[in-house]
C-alpha cells in the first residue's frame, strides 16, 4: 500500500538515496534511572530507520523525553536511549549534546549514509512546545528531508511537529502511516459488528470519542471508573466509588443516544469491591445492586467478563480504549487483562488506543495476537474523536509523484 492509503506521502513515495533525514521519533519512554524500562515505542521506530538505512540516507533523529519544560535535566538526556536504540539496530548511534546549535551541526554534518545520528531532548528548549519558527527553522537546517513518525505527538503543534513543515518536505515514516490507517479506518468506514469498549477513570475523557463512535457503532461496552457514573445515573448504589456527578445527565444522554440509534450497551453485572484502595485489601464480588455503601468499584467481576465475551465472540471489529479495573494492582487486574485474553483470540480486528490500555496489552504477553497496539494515548484517542491532527494535517499530501527537489 503506498502513501495515499492515508492520503499522504510517505517513506515509500520518495526517493532519500544520499539525502540526510530528520526522522521524528516518539521515544519518550519509560525510565529506570538511566536505563530504558520498556523499549516498545524505539523497537516500533525500527521498521523506518532500517528502511531509510537501506535506501542510502543518512538518519538524524530526534525526540522529547518527559517534561523537562524548557529547562535542561540530566536525567531527561536522550543518551540512554540512544544506547538502547544502537543495541536494537546493531550498530552505533552518533549523539548531539543539544537539538540545535553547533553540537548538533557538527553532528548533521558529519553523518554518511547509513549511519544514524540523535539529537538531544528536544524539550530542553520551550520553543519547541511554543512551535517557534526561528527554533523550527534551525531544526531544518540539519537536514534536507523531514519525516514524522511520531504519532503519539502528531495531536500536538509543536516545532518538530507542525513548524518544521514550513521548511522541509514532510512526510509520514512506517509508524504514523500505520497508525493513522488503522484508526482512522474505524474511525471513517468500521466493517460491522462494530464494538467499541471504554473504560478509564473518567467519562469526561471519553465523552468525545463516544459521541463521534456512536453512529457507527453496533454495541458499546462500559467498563473501569467511568461505569460508575453510568450505573449512578440509572439509580444505582455504588458506595464511595469514583463517580463524576456533574456529568450524570450526560451519561444518561449518551444512553439515551444509544438506544435511538440502536447502539446495544453494555454495563458491568458484577464488580469487585473494596472499602479502600490500597496492596493486600480484603476485596469481595458483589452485584452491582448490592454494592455496599463503604465500598468503592475498583474492577469487574467474572460475570461481566462473561457478558463482554459473549458480546465480543460475534464482532468483527473492536476498539479497546481505557481499562476496566485498576489493573496495576493485582487484585483489580482480573477484568483488563481477562478482556486482553479474550480479544486477542478473536479473529477480528482489534485495535488498542494508546497509553493504559496498550500498558495491559503489553504486561499480558499477547500484543502480537492484536491487529494493532497503537502507541499514542492522547493522540489516538483524539484520532477516535474525530479530530484532524496538526502533526498529520502537515504532512504533504499524496499526490502521483513526489513534487519537491530535495537538493
């Protein structure tokens, strides 16, 4: 499938022999002191570095990690990251003490092709959130083609982002075109039946996607803290649960949407309950009309699980945003990773939306039994809403070749 799949150019459509790239990358990854704790988000880089490598160019890449805010912090350096991502290549990557400046110019310069090169934190300067021109343009400098495979950014309109379009040819890396295929697919044109399963502490943050996925859906099933508000706004007792009451009539809206346009809604049956959230609470089952009043819903119970499955065995599309416990304490794991187990046997297309919810595909072993684990939280939930990301909207379009003189 070449780039107009997704109606831009990308990787494929460009010929990059003998030009230097600056590939942005999304490794902001999770970190153990210096040394990278999960490394998901550079092994998904892979794919189009080793492509750029073996077409010729030379790879500059660069990246944020955390929110260092314009300051630099030693512990937010990208080195560490950069020695994890030259063992997953096999061979060294060249490091830049800055994003900008005379250390990364020297380093631009000095790359071949076939090597890689990586810039410093690109948030140790402000006016890389600010998506400052002057800042965006010095990134330019550095190279004669810009690639964007950062999706988990892509909603942000940033310098390495939006402002580095202004300056350079920009195209979508393996990742982004990925990422935007298969959610923007469900998104525009779901095969049927359509499942959508949400879960997550807050309806607030779901609100959107919801009312977007709505009309395309054929079953909605509510799990995690955002059931709670559901199950309140039917009249249900659900102790000192999370619950945000300010937006009980929206959810009794949402139902009542549902129910107009045939959508078929699924609530928790059962919840496992405890009087405090905390390691080694005594838990108990109960249904969720005898939900005890001391008590807060910190997960589904088994007949739940049941319930989804049976709902489940029959789609041929599901998305899967939000978990439907409090899944990093063992107790209240059994719903999120039992959903995990349940869908990565289906034969139909499942799609994972990013941050938690990937966390529960990742920590269940079965990522590879999903269509798609997408990598951006933020952005893949506003790709379900419906919204147009700036990072994407900057990418030049597809058309039959690609326009630019890269020299």
């Amino acid at each position: 499938m070449n780039g107009e799949g997704i109606g831009k150019l990308t990787v494929r459509d460009v010929p990059v022999e003998g030009e230097r790239v600056l590939l942005r990358a999304d490794l902001n990854v999770p970190m153990d002191d210096t040394l990278v704790s999960d490394d998901t988000r550079i092994r998904e880089s892979l794919p189009t570095i080793e492509f750029l490598l073996g077409r010729g160019a030379a790879v500059l890449i660069c990246s944020h990690l955390g929110r260092p805010k314009g300051q630099h912090e030693a512990g937010l350096s990208l080195a560490p990251v950069g020695e994890r991502l030259a063992e997953l290549l096999g061979q060294p990557v060249l490091f830049a003490e800055d994003s900008i400046g005379p250390s990364a110019k020297k380093l631009a310069r000095s790359l071949q092709p076939g090597e890689v090169g990586l810039l410093e934190n690109l948030r140790f300067h402000s006016e890389e959130e600010a998506n400052e021109r002057d800042f965006a343009g010095k990134l330019a400098e550095l190279a004669s083609l810009y690639v964007n495979d950062a999706f988990g950014v892509a909603h942000r309109a940033h310098a390495s982002t939006v402002g580095i379009a202004d300056f350079l040819p920009a195209i979508a890396g393996f990742l982004l075109e990925k990422e935007v295929r298969y959610l923007g697919s469900l998104v525009t044109a779901p095969p049927h039946p359509f499942v959508a399963i949400v879960g997550g502490a807050k309806v607030s943050t779901k609100i959107s996607a919801i009312d977007h996925l709505l009309p395309k859906l054929d079953c909605l099933l509510v799990g995690g803290g955002m059931a709670n508000t559901f199950l309140k706004a039917q009249g249900f007792e659900v102790g000192v649960s999370l619950v945000e009451d300010d937006l009980l009539d929206m959810a009794r809206g949402i139902l009542e949407r549902a129910a107009s346009a045939g959508v078929a809604v699924g609530l928790p049956l059962d919840a496992v309950v405890a009087t405090e959230l905390s390691p080694g609470i005594p838990v108990k089952t109960v249904s969720v009309d005898a939900i005890p009043t001391d008590c807060m819903v910190l997960d589904v119970g088994p007949a739940t699980l049941a319930a989804f499955e049976q709902v489940l065995s029959n789609a041929a599309a599901v998305v899967w945003n939000g978990p439907l416990g409090v899944f990093e304490l063992e107790q209240f794991a059994r719903g999120s990773f039992g959903l995990a187990s349940a869908l990565a046997n289906l034969e139909a297309t499942t799609v994972v939306g990013g941050g938690e919810t990937a966390a529960v595909v990742a920590r269940s072993g079965l990522a590879e039994r999903f269509t798609h684990v997408s990598t951006g939280g933020g952005a893949s939930l506003e790709m379900l809403e419906g919204v147009v990301l700036p990072g994407i909207t900057a990418l030049l379009d597809a058309p039959s070749r690609f326009p630019h003189e890269l020299h």
